[in-house]
C-alpha cells in the first residue's frame, strides 16, 4: 500500500489476517494502574449483514479514494478523509464545494469499526448508511446515486470487482457501493502507539511526563468518564461547553436537553489531526487542555461528567505528553475479523442502566408484556426505539428515574439510548410462553 494512504504517522489500513493475531492474554496481569482498560483488542467488528472479505474491503479502498464518487469528478472520500492528516483534512472547517466552509469539522474516519452512529451529531446509525451521506450531500461530493451506479456500470474494471466481492449479488447498487466502502472504513484502525507497548508491560516505552500524565488522565483530569475504552471514546454525546450555535445531537433529536452535544471522537493519532472539536475552534493540544480546565461556557446542558476540574501547570504539560504518547509508531497488528450476533438472551422484566451500559443486554418477554428500565446510573439517559411495530422516545430519563416500554407485538426489537448510543437492549417478544 503506497505512502499516500497509508499515512507517515503509523496509522494504516489493517490487514485482516487469522495467522497474524498479536493476543492481548494476560495484560491486566502488569502494574495494577488502570493501563489495562486500554489494551488493543484482538478483533475488528464487523455486523452480520455485511461481512468482512478481502475483496470488499479492498475495492472499497479503491472507491474511497476514486473521485468517480463526485458529481464533478474532481472529489474523493480521501480528498477530505486523508490518511497523513489522521483522515481528516487540517482544516478547522471542511471545504465545501466552490471553495467555502462546511458547517463542521471533517471526522476522522479512524477506528470507526467501534462507533455506533455515526458524523458528529450520529445522525448516520451505521457505516454503511455514512457512506452514502457525503456522496449526496450537496456541498460535499454531490453526486445523484443513480447516477454513480451507472458510471460504475459501465465501467471498465469495476463490474468484476463488484462480482468478486458480491459473489451472491453481483450487480453494482447503492448498497453494495455503501457496503464495501464502510467495509474499508473497517479496516482503518490506529496503529501500534508507544502507549500500547507501556500497556503490554515496557515501562520505558513513554516518558516519565507520560505516566504522570495517564495519572492525570484516570485521576483529577476526569477525562476517561468520555474518553474511555482502547480507542479512547464513549462514542456518546456530550456538551463540552464550546461557544457554537449549533445544536448538535439536540437538533437531530429534537430535544432541547440535548443542545451543543456532539459525538466524543478518538483519542488516538492526535498530532496529525489538528486543529480540534467540531468546529475545528481549537488549534492545538495545549488549548484543549486549556479548554477542560475551565475555560467552557456554562449552560443546563453542559455535560454533568464535565466537571470543574483544578489542574497544575504541570498537570496540563504532562496530560499533553500522555496524548502525544497515543500516537502511532507502527503499523497496526493483523485482526482477525469478528461478527456481530446477538447474545442468548436472558428471561427478565427489570433493565439497569449503569456506566452507559444495559444490564442485561438482551431479555425474552411475553407478548403484552413491559420492560421497565430503572436509571441506576449518575448520568442522564433517553432510551428509544425504532421499530414499524412500535416506536418509543422516552426524552431524558433522569438518574433515579424509571421508563416502562409495553410491548404487544412479537418480534425483536433493539432498544438504545440516544445519549450513549452504544447502551444497546435487544428485546425479544414472544407470542406463548417464556421458556
């Protein structure tokens, strides 16, 4: 794979492998300092509806970076999602066509194989949905899909590559073009950072200002309240106090309590990603730190995880060297491919919600039934669901509070929380008895 998508900075498209395995057994064995909740996993996740194949993922790749995919033929996913830039662009705006500003920032595309919605409002509820997005969109690539498809058609390389990645259904539609491109957005995961190898156990793999800083970071920074997990992101919504207009997550939700959230976005490969947040208002590193320091607008819906928090001088400078150490070195291991599936679910009427999560993840019910979800949590929560059957929006549910959903109709069906969208329930309603 040449430089120019595979990037300077370590960060590369991951070669999906059952031989090239790197495990993590035994990580949390090391120093008992928290290090251990960030280990790289052994697996890429992909869903059961659009499993990975190296053909797909590969002629994804290639759509990714073919500016066929624009109205004008001058445009690629990879013009605005450029690998040496950490996927995005540098810019603190995304460039619109004709030369102005989008409204928001360009999101990295990396580690995205984790994330549950998707731009920074989670308006896109998969990959493969997010594909078509940009493709559409009027000031970003502009292209009609009927149109593309028939460009691709007609091509001279791609009805083969489409039949060899889509064996079963070979002809070229929107979706096997949304597919495989989210197929490849998969693969793009951070590479081997000197903070991984600290995790595996090399003490001398960061600096002592590092460590000082990790401290920070689980310690009085608070920042792994959002920032958690070994891509360093809840993939939730939070208001972080910026002075912006825009409403985020409250205006594709409709919900006030909502206003000014916006997805939280990875930790990793900081350095070539600047300048930082939605709106790109920050330029660098330190002013973010500046930024959780205090320095956010106070308003009802700033997030309650954002607390007031009094860092040293040198907790800033230290904080700042841990998330250098994020960045990657080398390239990432090989993966082995996982599938999604659901979990045998348990017989159980009472959910708790607790550290963003559902508890238990899956239940069976009788027909005519309720699940009551009781907030067991310190955060807000909104539990929703999207089903022909029945559709459910339960605004915010408060700490302490208790939400009831009846369900009279059998089938399954995925319940979530429209602040943490990865808090997932899925519910399976049977027409007799409960076994």
């Amino acid at each position: 794979m040449d430089a120019r998508r595979t990037g300077a900075f370590g960060f590369a498209v991951i070669a999906l492998m059952a031989s090239s395995v790197v495990a993590n057994d035994g990580l949390n064995d090391g120093p008992n300092d928290g290090r251990g909740a960030f280990a790289r996993p052994d697996t890429v996740p992909f869903p059961a509806g659009n499993p990975y194949s190296p053909a797909k993922a590969r002629l994804g790749e290639t759509l990714f970076f073919d500016p066929l995919l624009s109205r004008d033929n001058d445009r690629s996913c990879g013009s605005c999602h450029a690998p040496d830039m950490g996927f995005e662009d540098g810019r603190a705006l995304g460039l619109a066509i004709g030369g102005g500003d989008l409204p928001r920032a360009v999101p990295t595309v990396l580690n995205s194989a984790w994330g549950e919605h998707f731009f920074w409002d989670g308006r896109a509820t998969s990959l493969e949905e997010q594909a078509l997005g940009p493709i559409q969109a009027d000031l970003e690539m502009a292209q009609n899909l009927d149109d593309l498809v028939a460009e691709l058609r007609a091509h001279a390389e791609y009805p083969a590559r489409f039949a060899e990645a889509f064996p079963a259904s070979p002809e070229i539609t929107a979706d096997t073009i949304a597919q495989a491109l989210a197929t490849f957005q998969r693969t793009v995961v951070s590479g081997v950072s000197p903070f991984d190898r600290w995790v595996e156990g090399q003490e001398d793999a960061i600096s002592e200002d590092a460590k000082r800083g990790f401290a920070v970071f689980t310690g009085p920074g608070n920042c792994m309240s959002c920032h958690s997990g070994w891509a360093f992101s809840d993939f939730a919504f939070h208001d972080i106090g910026l002075p912006t207009t825009d409403r985020g997550r409250g205006a594709y939700l409709d919900m006030a309590e909502l206003d000014h959230a916006f997805k939280t976005p990875t930790l990793r490969d900081l350095t070539a990603r600047a300048p930082f947040m939605h709106d790109g208002s920050l330029p660098t590193l330190e002013a973010v730190v500046e930024h959780y320091g205090g320095a956010f607008v106070r308003r009802p819906t700033l997030s309650p995880d954002l607390a007031d928090i009094s860092l040293s001088t040198q907790d800033k400078a230290d904080l700042v060297a841990f998330l250098r150490s994020l960045d990657a070195d080398l390239p990432p291991p090989g993966f082995v491919p996982e599938i999604a599936g659901t979990p045998p679910p348990e017989a159980t009427l009472d959910i708790s919600q607790m550290d963003k999560a559902f508890n238990p993840a899956a239940v069976v019910i009788k027909a005519g039934q309720r699940v009551k979800f009781n907030n067991d949590d310190t955060r807000s929560h909104n539990i929703r669901l999207h089903a022909e059957a029945l559709e459910f929006n339960s605004g915010i549910q408060e700490p302490g509070e208790t939400v009831e959903i009846p369900f009279s109709t059998p089938g399954t069906y995925n319940v979530f929380c429209g602040v943490h969208p990865k808090m997932k329930l899925t519910v399976e309603v049977k027409s007799g008895e409960v076994k």
